[in-house]
C-alpha cells in the first residue's frame, strides 16, 4: 500500500551542501554500487553509460542535450566524463558543456554539450506518464557513490512513488514546480534509498517492462508534518517536455518520450 504524506513540509534542503552517498537500505557493495561491476548490482542488466559526472550529474536525453539540476548543474565550460560501462578503469569519454537553459520556474535545467558523445554512451527515453498515474510506481534511484573513478563515483537502489504535487511551491526552494515525492521507509527491506546531499541532480527512472524511462531529476530532501517522516521530491520531467523540446528545436533534436509498460 502507498502511504501518502502530508503535503505541508516542515523542513526542506537543497541537496547541494556538501558531497555525501545514497542512503541505501542494506547496503551492499556488490548490489548497489555501479563500479563494483557485479552480477548482483541491482542495476543490471541495463545500460547506464548516458548518467555522467563530474562531482555533478547529466543526463543523456538526444544527441547532445543532457538534463541535470538547476540549483547545482555544470557550467559552460565544465567538463563531464561518460562511462561506457560498469568497470571503474572501463572507457569513458569527456565532453565540454556549452550552454545550459533553466526550464521556466522548475529546478530542471537543459544543458548541451559542444561535441556529440559517442554511440557508446545510452541515450534515455523520457516515461510517457501523467502525474495523476505515478502513485505506486517503482523507481531506480541514482545518486553518489563510494566506489569508481574519482568524481564520478554512482549509487543505485529502489523506491517507490508516494504521490505526485502539482505546482509545489516553498519559500526555501521556489516554484512553482511539479514534483513527485517518496520516503524512505527503513522497513521496506534491502535496496530502499534515500537521497543525501550531493546527489542533487542525479537521475531516478520509472522501472518498467520496456526497461528503465527517466522520470525526475532529484530536488530536495525534506521532513513532513509528522516531524518522522524523510524524504526526496525530484522535479517531474514529463511535466516540462514541450518547453525542453522547443530549446532543442533550434538544434534539430527532441526528446523521446515512450509509453510505460508498468511492471507487474
């Protein structure tokens, strides 16, 4: 069962303090750290060369363009390095960031890079959801890790979605902004995770039958009326297409957005 939160939030943070790893439940190396490069990582078997870092996160969406946070996104000029797989010293490429657009009054930023990435690197689909479905659906969360390349060191676990907010809005974070939210509960078992700071800008994907579709792009943490409950809200991209599309018009690309197949 889905338990719904309060929607009025007594604390919230940016998650750009200071560089810490996804809280995960039971954590383990082998299971929830992308650069072990085990069978058991949760992750597999799927492809997660698009998410690249470099202390922050971006994320591979078309040819060129990335998505990432707009309170904590790389810069024109900054550089972010790509892994082609799962191996700490595996290939990788770097590219240098263009430009980046903030997305209306949302924490979701656009950004570009001045050269293609290669085949090599995973461009994802965006889910083809409404918000007033996402209840319930289960998650991959991305965050910052403990094991890998230096500055590029990512995290995986689950969680699922407790409700979609249209047009949130907070004195400390802005909007107003469509989000979706999710606690960590410490009894839903191994692999439930909960972002820290310093994963601001790292992906989450819906899990689906057709394999993984981006969803959000990680906000703030926050902790709800009832003073107990903490949790994520991550911006909802499905929400913000139209206005991405027409910044990459002028480019020739466009997002791809794919129906979800939800999983039984």
């Amino acid at each position: 069962m889905v338990r719904r939160i309060m929607l009025v939030l007594t604390a919230v943070c940016l998650l750009a303090d200071h560089s810490t790893a996804l809280l995960i439940n039971g954590y383990n190396r082998d299971r929830h750290e992308r650069f072990a490069n085990s069978g058991r990582f949760v992750g597999s078997p799927h492809d997660w060369s698009g998410i690249g870092r470099n202390d922050v996160f971006a994320t591979m969406v078309s040819d060129t363009f990335f998505l990432t946070a707009s309170h904590k996104s790389p810069t024109p000029g900054r550089s972010i390095t790509f892994f082609h797989n799962n191996e700490a010293n595996g290939t990788t490429e770097v590219r240098e960031v263009e430009k980046v657009w903030k997305i209306g009054t949302s924490d979701l930023k656009l950004g570009r890079f001045k050269e293609r990435p290669g085949d090599a690197v995973a461009r994802y689909p965006i889910a083809g959801i409404e918000g007033s479905a996402l209840s319930g659906q289960q998650l991959f969360v991305f965050g910052a890790g403990a094991l890998g390349p230096q500055h590029g060191k990512q995290r995986v676990g689950t969680n699922q979605v407790n409700q979609f907010i249209p047009g949130f809005k907070s004195p400390a974070l802005g909007g107003p902004a469509d989000i979706f939210i999710y606690d960590f509960n410490k009894s839903a078992g191994p692999n439930e995770a909960s972002v820290e700071a310093g994963d601001s800008g790292a992906p989450v994907f819906l899990r689906t039958n057709g394999g993984p579709l981006l969803v959000g792009i990680h906000w703030f943490q926050f902790t709800a009326d009832d003073k107990v409950t903490l949790g994520t809200g991550d911006t909802f991209i499905p929400s913000y297409v139209d206005d991405v599309n027409a910044i990459m018009a002028e480019f020739n690309e466009q997002l791809t957005v794919a129906p979800v197949r939800v999983r039984p």
